[in-house]
C-alpha cells in the first residue's frame, strides 16, 4: 500500500516510517529536514521531499510513485515554549500546513484517508482524572490552539466533501530518540553528574506516558482499520497517570544513580495539573499497550548512554 | 483616531467607513478590489491598498501613516455557498489573513483594538429561540468552520499576548448596497415581473435581521467602549426573529407588487432553521438598533429601484 507521512523526519515520524515500512508498506515522506537518499532508505522511506506541505510537491510526490491510500498527517509545530515564542511559525506549520494538504486531497485524492496526530494540549489546564474526547477543549497555548484548529480543518473537510479523517490526540509520548522535553532533560542531566536535580513544579503533575514504539503501531492500526465514520477524535492515551516525581525516580532508578530530586514548587503558568486519557475508545477499538511504563524508562536510559557514548 | 478596516471595500466595510469617517477618525483600509484615490476619498478612506492583509501592506500603512488605534478586522470569506465551492480561498481569506494580522499587530502594534466581524454561521443548525454566545460553537460549513477558527486565533492571541480583541458575531445583515442574497433575489426578480416567486425552504425559517447602518454604529461603538477584558464575544444581533415568508411579504408590500409567494419546501443541506441571537450581552452593554425592519425594507427597496434606473 502507498501511504505519506507528513513530517516524516520529527521524533514520531521516524518511528512511524519505520513501523509502516516493517509491516510492507510503500512510504513516501514530505516534511522538512535535509535526509539523503541513503538516509532516507535507511528510515524506510521510498522517497523524500524536504519541503513544505503543499499542492507543488504533493503533486510532484502523486507524479513520480502514484496516490497515497492513506496519509499520516504529523507535519506540525511540535512545542509549547516555540509556539509562544513564534506563534506564527506555529500557525503556518500547523494550520496553514493541514489546509494545503486536505484541499490537496479533495481535488486529487478523495478517497484517501487521513491519520493527524494532534495533542491532548487541546483540552487545556483545568481536569482533573480521565478526559473524554468528547469534552469541549479549551487549549492555553497557541500550540493547543493550532492543533484544535487542524482537527476542525479535519472535521470541515469530511462533513462537507466526505473526507476520511481519524484524528488521534496523543498524550505523553516518549521514546529512543526524543531529544526534548522532561526526559532527554533528566537524562542530561544525570550524565552531567548533577547530585541534586530540580525540577520545575511540584512533582505531582499527572501525565499519560506512552511509549513511541506503542504509538506508532497505534497510528498505523487506526489507518487500517476503516471506520465506519467519516470523521472521529480519539484519544491516544494509556489511561495511566504517573506523576512526573515518579517518572523522575524510575529514570534515576534505571540511570543507577543515587541523585536527590527536588521540586521548585513554581509552576509554569498554563501547565496543567493533569493530563490523563480517558481510553474508553481505545479498549473498544481493542488496541493493547504493550509497552509498561518501566520498560519504555529502561530502553530510554539505554539509547540514551548508548547514543551519547 | 487613526483606524484602519480590512476588507473595507465590501458591503459592510464600505457602509463602516463612511459611518468612522463621519465620526471624525482617519480611516485607512486595506483589502481587495480596484478603487483609485478619487473613488476611495469618495467613500471615506484617507488612503486604500487593494491587496493581501500582510506584513508588506502592513508596514506600508504605517510607515506612511501611522500605527492604528483600533483595525476593523471585517476581510475574508463571504458566502457559505463559495466556501463549498473553494474551501481553500474561504480559509486563506478569513482564518490565514487574521493570523497575518494578528501577528503583525502582536510585533507592531500591541496595543491595538481589534474588532473582529465573525458570523452566527458558526454556531450550526440545531437551534430554537435565540441563541447565547456561550454555547458550544458547532459550524455545518466551512465558512462557519473558517470564521469559527478565525475567532480562536483572536482569543489565543489576546490570551498569550495580551492583544484586545473583540469578536462580532454578525446574524443576516442587509441594507442598501447589497447585491446578493435574499432581499437582491426577491427584488431582481420583482423588478422582472415574475408574478409567482417560488422560493426554497419552506418560508419558515427565522433569521435575525439587521440594517446594516446600525450594524456598524455597533461596531464603531464597540471600539469605542474600551472592555475591561481582552477577550470579548459579542452576538450581533437584534434578538427579534422574522420568518423568511415576512421577510418576502415585507419586501413585496414596500415593492407595491401583488406578486404571490410561494416555497419549494425543499431546503438546502445544512440551512438553519433558526438563527437568532441572545441579545442580552448587547442589551447590557445598552445598544439601541434604531432601524425598524419595515424602515430598512423600505430603504433597500429604494435603493435598489434608485440603483436600479
């Protein structure tokens, strides 16, 4: 089967190409990033474009491999502080991105489906245990923002002209390869050595932690199984909330190291409390997390000594 | 005051200009169509660029005139019916330009007044009896998707950066000048003599209509009463509903005709039964709508046989 992956050379993109290509699929990728051919092929993609999602390469991508059956839509801003920072890059990477590429398929590939990734950042700050996806979201950051407006993008398109469009809000990921975010700043700071670590917060923040590996066959399950309707939300969360103080001591455990944490107790304004799936749709579906928690610390404490040794 | 109103040579824009420049401000206004100095001046514009809300056009504004107190945000898409036809256009015009705008405000001009004009399409179909600006938006074509989406850009902007905005939601205005819609078709073809006017929908359906010429006093007047939050949604309605089937009878009687009415009963996918607005937050605010709808019937016929000869 042809399918795309838009931003095929981001963090879950990788992961995803790899999975897709794994199980026989023929992966094309259009995104930014500058991957020689060698490279690209050693991630699993039959071809490359390092460029913007738009009519001109999409076209390009159709002319020299044929339509894609289905699109992986992970093209997108890909954090919080930039979006604040640069909210218009954000926007454009975003939105302006989803609008091409759905426009795209209404004229030249109606009857491919799409999978967008977006982001439990769309619920906003103020929950407290599961959420559902059928919750009104109210996102803080133009981050959650944007991606609130690429899933209405999604949703526009299959009411009015019949597109098919699985958007998963993803939670936590984390995996080989994350060079970011909580972590790859653990981690850091582990190998620096650092006998006490502060960390932002209190500790008690509640997270969905998901391995990568887990969601990527997540994706490429959601893409095979056809749904019935044209559009749905579904949350790709775990339904397990761990606290990042207990995140902390299981990558310290991991790491084998004896470091002190220490919580500043200031939070980021706009940080919510808790983010956790409610996975209601998910245990339907039938999808199993294979992955515990403690295993993807482990294999992320691993890569992490292996990648900077 | 220096204002500046995007889309300013529409049919809304055009009527805004005229009541701002009468009210003594130095009004600048950017957006498409041809209009040379003469024609501009004529209308109320101190200076026109007829092109895209960006950067570019922007600076050039300023550079030559100075920054603005308060934009007019009135530019974008302007019918449900073209937005089926050519989504892309509908979100370029109204969701990409308001994000070019705000950015440029966010750098140039942060402490700017936004009033932004949106539309009651984006609360969708499914409502009886007036309609409050708290409930959950649920557009049913891309023009309410688009305008829905240009609303969130607002309010993650005046969220993250403080930028002032204040949304309008517009209900059915009408009023001399206007050459599409209802009241244009029932005249075209009053004007052509038919003496049985079949129209769609079954007559029955309840829009919120207001003259034009009180639409922007209540826009003008909204700059004006600087809110204490930065964020503010606002129905621009009248809070009275009056059927499609008056609306006709209204119009023929003001027209001198016998012509008889009649309706298909087949209405067009999508179309709202109701659309009429909770006017309690304008009531608060002690708008008063100062033209009867007889009153403004009467002066669209007018003008439209004075148009017309």
């Amino acid at each position: 089967m042809i399918v795309w992956v838009t931003g095929a050379n981001g963090f879950i993109g990788r992961h995803l190409v790899h999975e897709l290509a794994a199980t026989g699929h023929e992966v094309h990728g259009v995104g930014h990033g500058a991957l020689d051919a060698a490279e690209a092929r050693r991630l699993g993609l039959q071809s490359w474009i390092n460029g913007e999602i738009d009519a001109a390469n999409l076209n390009t991508l159709a002319a020299a491999h044929g339509l894609p059956t289905q699109v992986f839509h992970l093209a997108g801003g890909s954090s919080v502080g930039v979006s604040i920072e640069r909210p218009f890059e954000d926007f454009s990477r975003t939105v302006a991105s989803t609008a091409r590429l759905l426009e795209w398929l209404r004229g030249s590939a109606p009857d491919c489906a799409v999978i967008a990734a977006s982001s439990a950042a769309v619920y906003g700050a103020d929950h407290i245990g599961p959420i559902a996806e059928s919750v009104v979201p109210a996102p803080m950051s133009p981050y959650g923002q944007h991606k609130l407006m690429m899933e209405q993008l999604c949703r526009s398109y299959a009411r009015s002209f019949g597109l098919g469009c699985t958007v998963v809000r993803l939670f936590s990921v984390f995996g080989p390869n994350l060079r970011k975010q909580l972590l790859w700043d653990i981690c850091s700071r582990l190998k620096a050595g650092e006998q006490v670590l502060t960390l932002g917060g209190t500790g008690n923040e509640i997270r969905d932690w998901t391995d990568v590996r887990d969601v990527v066959r997540l994706l490429a399950g959601l893409a095979e199984a056809s749904p019935q309707q044209t559009f749905r939300i579904i949350n790709g969360g775990s339904g397990q909330g761990t606290s990042v103080a207990d995140i902390a001591a299981g990558l310290i455990g991991q790491w084998g190291s004896n470091t002190v944490v220490r919580h500043s107790g200031v939070s980021r304004p706009g940080d919510p409390v808790s983010l956790l799936a409610d996975d209601a749709m998910l245990r339907q579906i039938g999808f199993d997390w294979r992955i515990p928690l403690a295993q993807g610390l482990a294999d992320y404490v691993t890569w992490f000594k292996g990648q900077a040794s």
